[in-house]
C-alpha cells in the first residue's frame, strides 16, 4: 500500500514530489541601512506601511518596531522631537511682518498666594484647568 497521496501519482509510476527550499534558512537579519532606509521611506506622507515592508522583505510588524527603536534612540540621545520647518527664499524680496501693537496687559481678576507661591486668574481663564491647579497647590 502506498503511503503518497493518489493525486500526486496519479500512474502509480512511482515518483515523488520534492519540494526544495534554498536559502540559508533561519531568521533574516537586515543591517541598519537596510532598515534605515525602509524606516525613511515608511515616513513619506503617502507611504503605506505594508507595502513599503513587502518591498524591503519584512513585515509590517518589522516595520513598526524599526521605527519605534529609531524614535527611542533619537530621544537617547537628546535629539529633538520636532524637526524645524526651513523656508526657502525663491529670490523676491521678502520683508518680515511687522508686529502687531501690544495691547495693555488686563489685570487679573483673582490673585490666590499659598506660601512662597501666588497665582494669578485672569477672567477669560479656563475654570477647569485653575480648578486643578489650585488642587494641585493644595496637596
């Protein structure tokens, strides 16, 4: 009795399916410009993430990990969280807008001292947020 499967000998010839797999097997490791790059392209306003990974032969999951880890190292080292904006002169002349007259700084209307510290409530002010300010002094 034969132990293959009829649909893969049909003539009962006796051959065999074999399925090769090359490749060096295991996990793929990707080196840091590999995964630099990816990180790079992954950012791009109009990149989808799955398939920037499918390019690069990881996986979304990958992907995401490789960013986080690039965000964690760039907070280690101090770097800022916020990249600035650079405007490019295109050659006219460009003047600086003039500053608006400073109105007169309104009074506030409550001024609370609890110890060394004060604090000053100015009528537009958000009730919520002196509300837990005033209980954060307290405690």
């Amino acid at each position: 009795m034969s132990r293959l499967d009829p649909l893969l000998d049909p003539n009962g010839s006796g051959l065999r399916r074999i399925e090769v797999i090359t490749g060096a097997g295991g996990r793929r490791r990707w080196s840091e410009e590999e995964k630099t790059l990816a990180v790079q392209e992954s950012q791009a306003p109009d990149a989808v993430v799955s398939q920037v990974a499918r390019r690069h032969g990881a996986t979304p999951q990958q992907l995401f990990t490789w960013r986080r880890e690039v965000r964690r190292r760039a907070e280690a080292v101090g770097a800022p969280a916020f990249v600035p904006a650079i405007a490019e002169n295109s050659g006219a002349a460009v003047r600086a807008p003039t500053p608006a007259p400073k109105a007169a700084a309104a009074a506030p209307v409550v001024e609370i001292e609890i110890g060394e510290t004060h604090v000053w409530i100015w009528r537009d002010a958000d009730i919520g947020m002196a509300t837990a300010i005033l209980r954060a002094l307290r405690t």
